[in-house]
C-alpha cells in the first residue's frame, strides 16, 4: 500500500497506533488503547488479536476489545484452523474478508462464527500478523453492519498489523517460553511423584526376595539381584533429586526453620545414610571438627539435603579407597563445611558448570560416573535461601573440595 493512499487523517491515527504499540506493557494494553483510534477509520465494534499455536493448527484469541457486552467468544477462546477462515488466511498470507452472513458461515468449523452472530456481528476482516516468514498470529476487527469491509478497510487493518508485529512477536515469544516451562515442570512431576513409589516397592520386595523371604538363593542369584537393587536405589536416588528440584521451581518447597545442631542434626545423620556407599568404595572418611558444637538457624532437612549432595558426589567421584574427608570450623557468626575428595578433580573451564541445572562434568574420566545434574543445582539454591555460599576448587588430577558457608542466625533471603 502505498503512503500516497493514506489519507491524512489516517496517517494520523496510524502514527498513534504505532505509538501506543511501542509504549504498550502488553497485548490487552495495547488492544485496548488503539480500539478508539482504530475505529476512526474503519468500521470496528470488536477488534481481536490471536496467537497461532500447536504448529498452525489453532489460533487462541489472546485480547479483544469490544463497545458491546457480554463477549460469547471472549480472550482465551480457540479457534480450530482446519475448516476455519483462519486456515485460507494461514495458508495464503492474504487477508480474509466476510461481508455477509452467508460469508461467515460458509466455513464448515463455523462455531465462531455462529458466536460473534450471537453477538450482532455481521461482517469481519482479519489480516495475517507476520515477522519475517513466519505469521506469528492474525488481527481481526468486526462490524455489525454487513458490507463494511473493502480494499482500503483491509489494507489500513494491515498497516495496524505491521504496527502489532514486535509487540505480538514478544508475546507469541513468552508464551512459547511459558508452555516450555510448563513441559518441564511436567516432566518433572511425573519423574518426581509417578515413578517414586513403583521404584521404592521395587526395592523393597528385591531386598526381600534377596534375603531369602521366598526360598533360599544361590550366591550368584543374590548378587544379580543386588545389583538390581543398586540400579533402583540409583534411579530412587534421581526421583528424589527431581522431587527436590520441582518443589523449588514451582515454589512449593516450605522452610522450616528453627536452632539445631550441625553436628547431631545434619552431619551425623547423613553419614550414617550414606556410610554403606563409603564401604562399598572402600574409602577412609575423615572427619576434621575443631569444636564438639555448632549451633545454627536452618532449615535441618534442606541442608541435609546439601550434606547429602555434597557427600555423594565426592563418594561418586573420589577414587575408590581414597580419602573422603569432612571438615567443619566456625568464623565469626558463621561457619564452614567443606567435603574434600581424592580423585580425578576438575578443571577451571568445568568449575563454571558445577551449579547449573543439569549440567554434568565433561572430563573423560567423569562421564562414566552416571549423575543427574541436578544436585549441585538444588545445594546453590538451598544455601542462596540461607543467604550463604557454596564454591568448588580442585587441583585437576589428585582432589576436589566444596565448602558451603552459613550464617549461624541470619534470616533467610527471598530469592525470587
């Protein structure tokens, strides 16, 4: 369309529509805003924007903005694209005009069409929204007049379409990220809570059956099943790592704080879970506490869930009948706990891996030893809320030592 075609009091109303859509916090805003300026030059008693989702085969009504109610399609409505006048404007990148009644129901997916008749509509417009080559969603303005659409109609709704693409565009982009998320935080919750308990039954009646329950085994029987059982606990472990990453990214996970001791309360208990592990690998545990007290304000299940993660991975990969070593002190109103491991380490390129989600070390020597990747991201994000630090350092080849600092009394900070 050619400038020369604008007629000045339409360039007008243009440049506002430009301005609002640049300045506009978000779809609803802007719909709203331009309504008024919109109907200065074309007929419009209802102007939609939709998003196209599922691969071009639905359009979801994201805003409308309407000078009648009630709305039978209101925001959040979906329209079907196969049969409906969204499929010849998806497919041709034309815009679609209906100026009569019969127009609008010659589609066999009619159903909104059948609703904005409800409504007193009578004839609609609706133009592609494009950035680049990709039509990202349509704009559609309706009439209650028939025959109010033509060629000028049409190309100024167009020229309010270009106007809509970067706002469009960046909503098209959150919702993309948003639906992301949400197949993650399902995926998640079916990991977390569907496989959980089947994985714990399993080893329950393993263990069982292993123990001769059900009949006296054989020695090579007890241990194929022994390592049925470690296979399980590796996958009952992972549930519970996903379990404790999905609590956290929906904000489920509840603080319970209260004055324990770090020594009783966490350390102790956690070395005593894991202290089969360690005599698995034939690894000498030290234990380096200056002091027989560590009082601290905490939430006692979280950081164990800290110590857990801290103490696995230096059991995972220290070398096996290597030195495991504990070692706890004060500061001044805080204090440290660092686990050191002999083994293969880590380089200063890998250190900047350790705390993203699923992130795993890449060292040839590592990727053999099987981990989530998401341990050391739940142990950041655990001491972040206990306003402390956690930090690597390995010298490659003979160790590694991670060192979470606490406040000993410190209310938690909100990370948001």
């Amino acid at each position: 369309m050619k400038k020369t075609d604008i007629k000045p009091n339409e360039r007008d109303v243009l440049v506002s529509i430009g301005r609002k859509a640049s300045e506009g916090s978000g779809l609803e805003e802007i719909v709203g805003s331009i309504f008024t300026d919109l109907r200065r030059i074309i007929p419009c008693d209802r102007l939609d924007i939709g998003l196209v989702e599922e691969d071009g085969l639905r359009v979801v009504i994201r805003s409308v903005a309407a000078d009648y109610e009630p709305l039978q399609a209101p925001a959040g409505y979906t329209i079907d694209v196969p049969g409906s006048f969204c499929q010849q404007l998806l497919e041709t990148r034309t815009p679609f005009i209906s100026n009569t009644d019969e127009q609008m129901m010659s589609f066999e997916n009619h159903e909104y069409s059948d609703l904005l008749a409800v409504e007193g509509i009578h004839s609609h417009a609706a133009v592609p929204v494009a950035v680049g080559d990709k039509i990202l969603g349509i704009l559609l303005s309706a009439s209650r007049e028939p025959g109010s659409y033509a060629g000028h109609q049409v190309n100024l709704l167009e020229e309010t379409a270009k106007l809509l693409r970067y706002p469009v565009e960046k909503t098209y982009q959150a919702d993309q990220i948003e639906g992301n998320y949400r197949a993650y935080m399902e995926m998640l919750s079916f990991v977390s809570h569907e496989l959980r308990s089947p994985i714990s039954s399993i080893i329950t009646l393993t263990q069982t059956l292993a123990e001769g329950y059900y009949g006296k085994l054989e020695e090579r029987q007890r241990d194929i099943l022994q390592r049925v059982i470690k296979k399980a606990e590796y996958l009952h472990a992972m549930s519970s790592q996903y379990l404790n990453l999905s609590r956290f990214e929906s904000s489920m996970m509840e603080l319970q704080l209260r004055l324990v001791d770090f020594i009783d309360d966490i350390v102790d208990p956690v070395i005593e879970i894991l202290m089969p592990q360690i005599d698995e690998r034939k690894m000498k545990l030290e234990r380096e506490y200056r002091d027989s007290v560590f009082p601290v304000r905490c939430d006692p299940d979280l950081v164990q869930i800290v110590m857990i993660n801290l103490l696995s991975n230096g059991i995972k990969y220290g070398n096996r009948g290597g030195v495991l070593r504990i070692t706890v002190e004060k500061g001044f109103k805080k204090f440290l706990v660092s686990v050191w491991n002999e083994g293969p380490g880590f380089s200063e390129r890998e250190k900047n891996r350790l705390f993203k989600k699923f992130s795993r070390l890449q060292a040839a020597e590592l990727v053999e030893r099987k981990g989530s990747g998401i341990g050391l991201y739940v142990s950041w994000k655990i001491v972040q809320i206990h306003c402390g630090n956690i930090s690597a350092e390995s010298e490659q080849g003979a160790w590694a030592r991670f060192t979470v600092e606490l406040p000993q009394y410190q209310d938690l900070c909100i990370i948001e």
